[in-house]
C-alpha cells in the first residue's frame, strides 16, 4: 500500500542546483516568512544555511539578515 505525502513536512538536504528529499513529503516552510511552499514551487534556498524561502524577497532578507 502506497502512503500519501499529502499534508506532511519534507526534510530536504539544499544543493547548489536541486534538492535531495531525505524525509517524503510534499511541502517546506519559509525559514523568513513561515509560508507553506509547495515542493513543485520551491525556487528559493541557501545552501549554506540548509534553508527554503518563498520567494527571491526572502532570500535577500535571509542573505542580508533583516
């Protein structure tokens, strides 16, 4: 029997160009603003700090500690 991801947490390992899964699921949360980001919409992240952003604002503030 296959188990939905549906609703859970993924636990990612952030890599220069993608992403390696390392707990299934089907979203993350901003690390700046606290916003559920679809895994398919993720776009934003920081390799050095291990952490997803909703979008290029957030990462610029993460980047310039606002």
């Amino acid at each position: 029997m296959l188990m939905s991801q549906s609703g859970r947490e993924a636990r990612l390992r952030y890599l220069a160009n993608s992403f390696r899964v390392l707990v299934p699921g089907d979203h993350v949360t901003c690390a700046v603003s606290g916003q559920t980001i679809p895994l398919d919409k993720l776009k934003y992240w920081s390799v050095a700090r291990q952490e997803p952003y909703a979008s290029a604002e957030y990462s610029t503030k993460a980047e310039l500690g606002l």
